[in-house]
C-alpha cells in the first residue's frame, strides 16, 4: 500500500468516525399523527399529544363575549382568511389556555362536518416560555407544511434583563420572514404588556428619552392584534361554574350543601375562579366515588 492509498484510507475511516459523533438530523414532522403538538426546541422536534387536556367550551362559564371573539377570529384564520394574533390576559385561574384549546376543537369539529378542510386540518402546537427564542425554528417546520397551526403559548411573560421577546416580536410582525401565512399565535399571561409593571417603570425612570423606552417594553404586545381581558368572577358566576360541572359530571349533591361547601372551598383559598370550582368539583367527584372524564 503506498503512502496515497494509505493517506486515503486514514481519511475515509476519520470521515466514517466523524458521521457516527455527528447528532442525528431530526425527522421531518408527521403533522398528520395528532390534532396537536408540543415543541422540543432542544431536540427540534414536535410530539404528537395523544389526547388533548381539555373541557367542553360549554362549561366555561362567564366567557360568552371572549369566547365568540376567539372562536370567529380562529374560524377566520381555519377558513384562510384574515385574522389576529391574540393575547389572552387577566385574572389568574379563569379559563385563558382553557378556552384556547376548547375553541380549537370546537372551530375543528365544525370545518369537518362541513367538509370545508379543503386538504388541511387545523393544528395545535404549544411551545414552553423558555423555548421562545427556537420559534423561527419551529416555524420553519410549519411553513412548508398544507396545514394550519394555532402556535400556543401558556403563561407567558418576560422578567428583567430577558430579550428573549425581541425575537417574539421579530416573528410576529416586523422581521424579514414574519409569521407564515398558515401559522397564528395565541398566547395567555397574568400581565397585559407580557412586563413586570416595575420593569416598565423602572425603563421610565432610568432612560434618557423615557417614552421611547416604554414604547420598546410595551411593544410586544401590540403585535397581538386581539386582546381579550380575564377578570375575577363573582359569587354568582363561581356558583353557576360549579353547578354547571356538577350537572355535567352527574354529581348528586343537594345544591344548599353544594352552595356552602363551594363557598367555604373558596373561601379557603382566598379567591372564586374556574380553577377553585374545578378543584372543588375534584374533591367532591373523589368524596363520593366519582370518575371525572375529560
């Protein structure tokens, strides 16, 4: 063997060993596996969700006027027409990612009985706070893709010192790409601007021009185009919730000791919200024997 064929051999065996350490390149996705999706930025993969966690849009109670906005704008978007980017905000335990996911099989539910798919189907794809920045990674997949997607965001907001939100705000609106035609983004929050109000204040205070400052941190959310605010219920609405899961779970309970326990279980936790009335609703199916189907 001379020194060329020797060189050569060396050379092949050093390209096999560095095949083998390469990461594996990620599988194109199967959107047709599940009706919807969880985000794995680390790995650049999306994981069918065999069963989607969630409650009839008829037992969200309180939510009729934000409900019908969130159904007609996904409707919209599900048809190829026009529609928003939206913010879900407000009051903690009142139903934000609940009625996102009940509106999205409600709108999937009645494009297929009116045959109106038209080759797509309508996807759900959630995506971890901490992921944001892999987004026009994720989207990339989508892009390409004859189906549509609701990319779904729970919970999200921004502490100090996080830019994480400027790449947000570039794949929403603004960036050279944008969002794809056939992907929306919906997200829920506690805040209305996704900032700590001292973060905000805090760039007011320090800024050398301080409205432009503010108008930088605020900015994010004006790319939500439907802004739909959650707000505390009343003693009415909380009760009208828990009869109205009481009713539909078959629980049989006399509605003054229902009033009472309900009312004390909220009292307990020191707040009435559909999260409270659901847990109160799992303690009462559990002390008599019940199965809760979801």
């Amino acid at each position: 063997m001379n020194d060329e064929t020797a060189l050569f051999d060396r050379l092949e065996r050093l390209a096999a060993a560095l095949e083998r350490l390469a990461a594996p390149q990620p599988k194109a996705p199967d959107f047709d596996a599940a009706e919807a999706f969880l985000w794995h930025a680390e790995a650049g993969s999306f994981e069918p969700v065999a069963r989607v966690n969630r409650i009839p849009i008829t037992l969200l109670k309180g939510l009729d006027h934000i409900a019908g906005q969130l159904r007609d704008n996904t409707e919209r978007f599900a048809r190829g027409l026009p529609a928003n980017n939206a913010l879900l905000w407000g009051a903690r335990g009142m139903g934000k990612s609940s009625l996102v996911k009940a509106v999205h099989a409600e709108v999937r539910e009645r494009l297929a009985k009116e045959n109106a798919r038209q080759g797509h189907d309508l996807k759900l794809v959630e995506i971890a706070r901490e992921d944001i920045e892999s987004l026009p990674r994720c989207l990339a997949h989508m892009r390409v893709s004859d189906h549509r997607f609701i990319v779904f965001s729970d919970d999200l907001s921004f502490d100090k010192d996080d830019t994480s939100y400027k790449s947000l705000k570039a794949v929403l609106e603004g960036g050279i790409e944008g969002r794809p035609d056939n992907v929306i983004f919906y997200a829920t929050s506690n805040r209305r601007h996704l900032m700590p109000r001292d973060m905000v204040d805090n760039e007011r205070s320090t800024a050398i021009n301080p409205s432009e400052a503010v108008e930088e941190k605020v900015s994010l959310s004006d790319r939500f185009g439907l802004w739909l605010g959650f707000h505390h219920c009343s003693q009415d609405d909380y009760l009208g919730m828990v009869r109205s899961y009481t009713q539909h779970y078959g629980l049989k309970v006399d509605d003054d000791e229902l009033t009472r326990e309900a009312l004390e279980w909220a009292i307990t936790r020191g707040s009435r919200s559909g999260r409270v009335a659901w847990q109160y609703i799992q303690h009462l199916a559990g002390r008599l024997g019940k199965h809760l189907e979801r």
